[in-house]
C-alpha cells in the first residue's frame, strides 16, 4: 500500500508540488487512520497534508483525480479470474493463449515486463503515449496474434466470424485498453504531467520578443513567481539591517524591571529605505514587446519599491503610472502600447519630455532605468538631456534588448548614451531581466 | 466497537453545528485528523470566512479551555511563552538579605559562609517565579487546550522559528529550568491571512486547510444557524446577492461575516424582502471600500433580479 502513496507523491512532484518526505510519512498516518476505502475522504484528507497552498491545492484535485483513476481499474483486474477457455486448444502463438485463459494477473504482469522492455521510464511528453502503447503491444506479441486473426478471418466460409475469432477480438482490444491505461499512469509518474517546467525554462531563455501572444497569461504568473521570489530574497536582507541607535527611551521603560540597572540594551531599528524606481520604456514597434515584460515585471515588485513611475514613449513621452496603478495589468499595458506606440522612436523629444515631467522627482533615493535600443532613427541624441538626468539620480541602467553583437550598428547610437548610464545591460530574455532586477534592488537602497 | 472515521468525523459536523458552526465536510475532517494525529492545523483563507471561529467552535466541542495568542509585528518569547517575575524576585532577594543573616550564623570564614549559602535552595529561577504566557499555559495545562495562535502571518520570521519547537515536539526549552513537556498535548490552530508567505518549516509541520468563501448551499445553512429569525424567502434572496457579488471584481470581497452581519442589519430594518432600495442603502455593511460600492451601485438591479430567480 505505502507503494501507492509513494507513486502518488512522485505524481505530484511531477505536477511541481513541493512534497517532502516528512509530509510523505504525515500522508501515511493518515491513511494508517483513513484507509483506502473512501475515496472523498482521503482525497480531503490527503489534501490536508501534501499541498501546502492554495495553487498547489488546485493541481493537488486534479492529480489526485488522474491517479486514483487508474488504480482501482488494476486492482478490480488482479482478482478477477474467469473460467479458462475451452478454445485455447485451437491457437498458436503464446498471446493468443494467454488471452484466452484469461488470466489477468499473468496479463498484467507481461504488461509491465513489456514496460519495462519498451523502457516506460524514458516517457516524457504525452504525445509519446501512442508510440509506448504500440511498442509495449509489439513486444508482448500483437503482430503474431493479428497475423493469426487474418488467417483465422480466411478460414471462415460463411463471412461470419467464428466464436474463436469473436473472443480473440473482444480480447485484443481489451488489452490495447488496458495497455494505454498502463502507459497513462507510468506517464503521470514519470512525465512531466504538465509540460510546466518545461514550459516555464523555456520562456525563461527565450527571446522575449519571440513569445507568443498567447503564452502572454502564463507567462505574466511566471513573471510573478519571478518577482515574489526577489522581493522575498530583498525583505529578507533588509532584516538583516535592522541594528540602528540605542533606543533610550525603550531601553529604560524595558529596564525598569532591573531596579534601572540598563540590563538590556534596545536598539531603534534603521529603517531601510526602499529604492525609488522611475522606468522609461520605448514603446516603439521594435521594442514593444520587451516593454510589456518589464512593465510586468515592475509592477510586480511594489512590496519592496516605495514608489514607481512608468513613462513610455516612442515619438513623445507619457506617464501612465496611473492606469498601471488602477486597471488590470494586461490591460494597461494594452492601452498603454496602443497610445503611445507605434510612432518613430525620438530619444531627444522624449528625454526632454521626461525632464520637464519629473526633474523634481529625480533625487540621490532614485533608480533610473531606461529601457531601449537606442535607435533614433539618425536624429540629433541631445545626450546632454540624458547627461542631467545621471547626475541628478543615484543611479541609470539601461537595459538593451538588442544583443550585443548589434549595438552601435545602424542608426543605433548606444555608445554615445552608454556614457552617461551608470550600467548597461543586455536584456532580451526574461533570466536576463531577473538577474538586472535583483542587480538594482541590491544596490538601490 | 469502535467508529470508524467517517461516523466520526459527521459526529464533529453535528457538534459543531449544535454550537452554531455549520462547517463543509472538509473542515471536519481536519479536525478530526488534527485531533487524531496531534498534529497542529494551519488554517488559511479569506478574512471573514470563519477561521478563528473555528478553534473557538472546537474548544467548545472539545469541552476545552481555549487560549489565544493575537500574533502582530515585534511579538517575542517573553509575551508570547513566558516571563520572569522580576517585582517578586526583587522582594525575594529583599528577604533574603535578611534571612540572610540566620543562615549564616557561625560560619567561619568565607568558605564556610558559602558552603553554607550552597546547601540553600535556590528557587530565584524557579516555577514560582515564571509567569505562563499563553503558549506556557497550553502546554502545562491539566485538563488539555485548545490554543489559537491567530494571524500567525503578522509575526516577524523569528517568532515563527520559536513556534517551530512547541508544533512539532509540544515542548519548551527554558534555559534555566530546562524542557517542558506537555502533559496533554493541546489542539492547536494556526491562522493566516496570507499578508506574508509562511516559511515551508512551519508549513510542513502542520496540516494545511484552506477554508474558502463557501457554496450558496452551505452560506444559506449558516445564515440559518446564526440568523434563525430570518424569513426563509429573503434568506434565499440574500445569499444568492451575496454569492453573485463575489464574481464581480472587487478590493474586497465580501465574506460570511459580511453576509451574517448585513441579514441582522436587514432584520433590524423590518425587511421581508431584497428590494434595490434597500440593498443600495445596505451596501456599506457587505462592502468596506467606496471604490467597490460605487462599482456594485451600478449592478445592484442586475443583482436583485438575479437573488429573485
């Protein structure tokens, strides 16, 4: 029995549902407790002490659902043994005789030593099922048994099929559905059930220009993930700072206990400043797409940034902190690229645009991070304008999408703006803005 | 014979239902189990749906005495386990001093005099000195406990590390008397509200039951329960105005305590039925922020209509 539970936490860790073995031994003391038996129970219960929030209990149902579908399927197999065949006399190779005697333990038993020929444990993705099923058939013996059903159809005069044949048939496509459940659970247990991981690698080192529209939903909860965890890993370090002066005036109320002996020191605790990010996103047709993610991602942060002004831009400048702040996500970054995209990039016009908007707001607390491929499309750059807004803030990053290989070519002018940013960054995929982002907050505050 | 767990777990439901709980399936089987396993309960959802309500039920049910620990920013042992009593130490070692004098009597030289002063028994750290806080008191107490250690999310890191010991062994070590065990080990819940990710420690030591805003069916049985004057034709209409307002997208979503508090307000009001007058100018019971009323004054119509269907 403990084997079925194992199986099963394998199929939630599967599921990326963090179960560990402590939680495991809880699960079996559970069912020490509960039993198989009813089913609603134990999957209540079960949830109590393997999922341990409320998305993983979400894919905590829907995997207990897929398991626990299976198995009794199995189980109800193991016991049911029919009267054998008189027929078996009558064929000749071996899976047509064990099909007739009809014995569904020895059945399953060659299932899974089939399996483990076609070696099941290699499965990975569920379009590989058919292939598994077909070469699980294959090896206990299809061919052979399908090449004496068409002999056995020849035989027949009379178009009708004999009682043999009949049995034979109904029996093949019992074991082609018994084969495809066997292959479906080994694929819970040993395939990533739902590609998630997978999935989540690949946008994570994809260019994000190339990510599909249609990810977009998922891609936004990765982002958050990718956020939570850095605003995580920064409130945690700002613990970490939290010795500051001597705190007189709780020092002697906590010592009063001490005949105000100062026994017990009480430290006012320094508070941490929290960065001050300002983000500047091109919004042009070719740096549209980036925008979207980096707005994602600085929108997600607002638990360790005391405050976050958005402005875009590609032939003017705007602020839409705003509608960022009030509206759904998606849709502000919708309404934002459609207001101010779309135009021919002017990095002059918008820098001076950004200037008379908020040169009172740029202070030492304050990050600068400019977002763009600094293509102006040959026009004047006025770095000056850019050259006021470095040394009035504490720091400017500037994060190019473009690679490397093709800043300074064309009518990209990087160089000339490079000068006045404290760092540039490459930064075309979502781990490249992760590692900026965690970058700036360790050294904004 | 004994009852096998299913008969068990419905005897929780209808005890908890005698003492006006009306809990779904799920949540009476983490008690059991909690009650079963002596395993500590993380109850996590939305504010309002009865989670602290729920230890207090169980005390209740369990004929227990309930203790409750109101966790917030900055709490330590020394308000949340235990404390010294200083002003009493300090009069002790006062009549010391002046005992001080008999017991000494005769001795010769400084080793004698504390030869002596050792043979004393020293009770200046001792059970007569330590005041229990709430999480002391669960553990020592004879008769068992139920302890609530409520909105554990608004405690600092630390303090969760020192919850870590009493879930998982139910002890306390104090350095100076060494560790206590729990005679009885106490029924603990622990509630949170998500304003901060628990840490996976605390996590996987306890079971973990997320309560959610509940079903039209169950919603109309606690209004039975708590509300038992109301009409059993706008008790209809109320829940299915409540349950519609939730799939709306608000700041705050309303939750049982919303809908119980607003069928009082209603009964107050003399009202046999949900009219739209009467649930706009209801409204601020269910909803807490002025942005979401104004987005539900507009729906209101819509929602009444949809409570008579």
């Amino acid at each position: 029995m403990d084997r079925v539970l194992t199986d099963f936490v394998k199929t939630l860790r599967n599921a990326n549902i963090q179960v560990s073995p402590a939680e495991t031994l809880d699960a079996m003391e559970v069912i020490e407790k509960i039993g198989y038996d009813n089913r609603e129970l134990l999957k209540n219960t079960l949830s109590f002490t393997l999922p341990k929030t409320l998305e993983e209990k979400e894919k905590f149902d829907s995997c207990f659902e897929d398991f626990f579908n299976v198995q009794p399927l199995q189980k109800k197999g193991l016991f049911q043994t029919r009267e054998p065949s008189q027929l078996s006399g009558q064929v000749n190779s071996d899976l047509a005789h064990q099909l007739l005697e009809d014995n569904q333990a020895d059945i399953q038993l060659s299932i899974s030593k089939a399996a483990e020929k076609a070696e099941i444990r290699e499965i990975k993705y569920f379009t590989q099922r058919a292939v598994f099923s077909r070469r699980i058939l294959d090896i206990m013996g299809v061919g052979s048994l399908e090449e004496e059903l068409s002999h056995l159809g020849q035989l027949n005069e009379n178009e009708l099929p004999s009682d043999l044949e009949q049995q034979l048939r109904n029996q093949l496509t019992q074991l082609r559905e018994r084969v495809s459940d066997y292959v479906q659970q080994q694929f819970l247990l040993h395939g990533d059930v739902s590609g998630e991981r997978l999935r989540e690698q690949v946008f994570k080192s994809m260019n994000m220009g190339q990510i599909d529209r249609s990810y977009l939903h998922e891609v936004h909860s990765l982002v958050r993930k990718m956020a939570k965890k850095l605003s995580n890993l920064h409130s945690r370090r700002k613990k970490n700072f939290r010795r500051g002066k001597l705190d007189i005036r709780k020092t002697i109320r906590d010592n009063w206990v001490n005949e105000s002996i100062l026994f017990n020191l009480r430290w006012s605790y320094k508070k941490i400043d929290k960065p001050k990010i300002l983000v500047i996103c091109d919004v042009s047709g070719s740096v549209g797409a980036y925008a979207r993610f980096m707005l994602m991602f600085i929108f997600s942060l607002t638990e360790v940034v005391s405050k976050i002004r958005a402005f875009v831009f590609s032939s003017y400048l705007g602020e839409v902190t705003d509608e960022f702040k009030s509206s759904q996500l998606e849709e502000a970054i919708e309404s934002a690229l459609s207001k101010y995209g779309g135009g021919s990039t002017d990095y002059a016009h918008s820098f001076s645009d950004f200037l008379s908007l908020c040169l009172d707001d740029l202070d030492k607390k304050t990050t600068v991070i400019i977002l763009g491929d600094a293509r102006n499309n040959f026009g004047p750059d006025k770095a000056f304008l850019l050259k006021s807004v470095y040394e009035r803030s504490k720091q400017v990053y500037w994060l190019n999408p473009e690679g490397k290989f093709r800043w300074n070519t064309g009518d990209s002018i990087m160089n000339t703006y490079s000068a006045y940013c404290t760092k540039v960054f490459e930064c075309g995929t979502l781990e490249q803005l992760e590692r900026v982002i965690y970058k700036l907050l360790k050294t904004a505050a | 014979m004994t009852k096998g767990p299913a008969k068990k777990i419905e005897d929780i439901t209808k005890g908890f239902a005698k003492h006006n709980y009306i809990c779904s399936e799920q949540i009476s089987s983490a008690v059991y189990l909690a009650n079963e396993l002596e395993k500590p309960i993380l109850v996590e959802g939305p504010p309002g749906v009865g989670k602290t309500e729920l230890a207090n039920t169980a005390a209740l049910y369990f004929k227990k005495d309930l203790l409750r620990l109101q966790c917030y920013e900055g709490l330590d042992e020394t308000k949340a386990l235990y404390e010294w009593r200083y002003g009493k130490q300090l009069l002790y070692t006062q009549i010391l001093k002046e005992q001080m004098q008999e017991v000494l009597k005769g001795a010769k030289g400084l080793k004698d005099s504390l030869d002596r002063l050792m043979e004393f028994e020293d009770i200046f750290f001792s059970e007569s000195f330590l005041e229990a806080r709430p999480l002391l008191k669960a553990l020592t107490s004879n008769k068992g406990s139920v302890l609530l250690i409520d909105e554990v999310d608004k405690s600092d890191e630390e303090f969760e590390a020192l919850l870590l010991e009493i879930l998982s062994e139910f002890q306390v070590s104090i350095p100076e008397l060494g560790v206590k065990k729990a005679k009885i080990k106490p029924l603990v819940f622990l509630t949170s509200n998500n304003s901060r990710e628990i840490s996976d420690a605390l996590k996987r030591r306890c079971l973990h039951l997320y309560i959610p805003f509940p079903d039209a069916k169950l919603e109309r049985k606690i209004i039975r329960a708590r509300v038992p004057e109301i009409s059993k034709n706008l008790q209809v209409q109320l829940v299915n105005f409540v349950q519609g307002l939730r799939s709306l997208d608000l700041k705050k979503l309303p939750a049982i305590s919303e809908t119980i508090d607003w069928a009082k307000t209603l009964i107050l009001l003399n009202a046999k039925e949900l009219s739209e007058d009467l649930a706009k100018e209801t409204l601020n019971v269910l909803l807490k922020h002025q942005q979401d009323i104004e987005v539900v004054q507009k729906e209101v119509p819509r929602l009444v209509m949809a409570a008579d269907g």
